[in-house]
C-alpha cells in the first residue's frame, strides 16, 4: 500500500540523519538502526542510503551505528 502523502526525499533524508545522530550520541547501548520499510519506495529509499537487508526478509534494513558514525 503506498501511503496517500509521501514526504520529499529531502525531508526523509534528514529525518534518517536526524534518527542516526539521536541514536550515535544516546547514552543507551545501541549497535545499529533498524527500519522496518512499509512498501518498496521506501525500501530504495534505505538502500540507497547505505542500510542493509537483513538476510529472509527484504523490507528490514539495518546499519551499525559504528559506520553511521563515520559518515558524518
């Protein structure tokens, strides 16, 4: 199902950067972000990113807060 209003590309991008930086400088042990895309747009939209799939099941994505970091 695609969602009725997408945000801009822009929008999304800064809201994954937003999330990442929130979750780098947390002081809860965390290893990696996980996303749980809703529909395949969103999916690409992730990949594109650098986030992963998780093996089995290709709308879940994740990456290491350790590479996250050195994307800054």
């Amino acid at each position: 199902m695609t969602p009725i209003c997408r945000p801009s590309a822009t929008a999304c991008t800064s809201l994954l950067a937003n999330a990442l930086e929130r979750a780098i400088r947390s002081e809860v042990a965390s290893c990696a972000m996980v996303v749980d895309a809703k529909h395949e747009a969103a999916t690409a939209f992730h990949r594109h990113r650098g986030l992963i799939e998780f093996p089995g099941s290709p709308r879940k994505l994740f990456l290491p807060l350790a590479v996250a970091g050195k994307m800054r």
